[in-house]
C-alpha cells in the first residue's frame, strides 16, 4: 500500500491550499479505509496531529486548525483531502497523510506518506 501526498507549495498569508492523498496498491484491492488523517511536523517540533476523518466520515480536528481546515475523502478514489484556508505562517511545515488500511476484513495496517511541503510567507 502506498499513500502519495500532493498539493503543497508556497502561499501568501491568508490563502488556500488543498492536499491530496491517495491510497493505491501495487495490485489487489483495498477493502476499505477506516480512518484517514493528516499530520505536520516542523524542523525542531515533534509531528503535530492536524485532522482526522472516519469511514462514516465522523471529523475532528486540532483546535490550531479548526474552523479554517475541513478534510474531506472520496471512499470510490480511496482519496483523501485536507482544504486549507486563511492559512497563517505557523502552518508552515510538512504535512504527512496517514491511513488505517484493511485489504481485507480482519487485515489493517497503518501507512504513512512522504508527505508534502507547505510554506505559508506573511
């Protein structure tokens, strides 16, 4: 199973961005995605849980980012999204998709992206 983040980059304060995230496997199916998330982490900080979302798409949300993120999935695309707006220069960081993944009823792993750079200048 492989996550791939995409949608980072460089944005002025108060701007949007939104973060992509794929779940594929190499072959087979995924049976279902339980839970999807996002997560930050920045140079000299301990990685920073962002948002989560559930397979009945029950979301939660940092209190940092609540009211300016919304994450969002398309269980037929197994895609997970992370809108982000009136962003500020302390979102600034790397931003990493993780997933519960089942391949099968009783089989669930957790996975991590490689995440994708976000730059907030003010």
């Amino acid at each position: 199973v492989q996550l791939e983040e995409s949608g980072g980059g460089l944005v002025q304060a108060g701007g949007s961005l939104r973060l992509s995230c794929v779940a594929s496997v190499a072959s087979g199916n995924i049976f279902s995605i339980p839970t999807m998330g996002w997560y930050r982490q920045t140079p000299g900080r301990e990685c920073e849980w962002v948002a989560t979302i559930t397979s009945n798409s029950r979301t939660n949300y940092a209190d940092s980012v609540k009211g300016r993120f919304t994450i969002s999935k398309d269980n037929a695309k197994n895609t997970g999204f992370l809108q982000m707006n009136n962003l500020k220069p302390e979102d600034t960081a790397v931003y990493f998709c993780h997933a519960d993944i089942r391949r099968s009823p009783n089989d669930e792993y957790e996975y991590w992206g490689e995440g994708t750079k976000v730059t907030v200048s003010s």
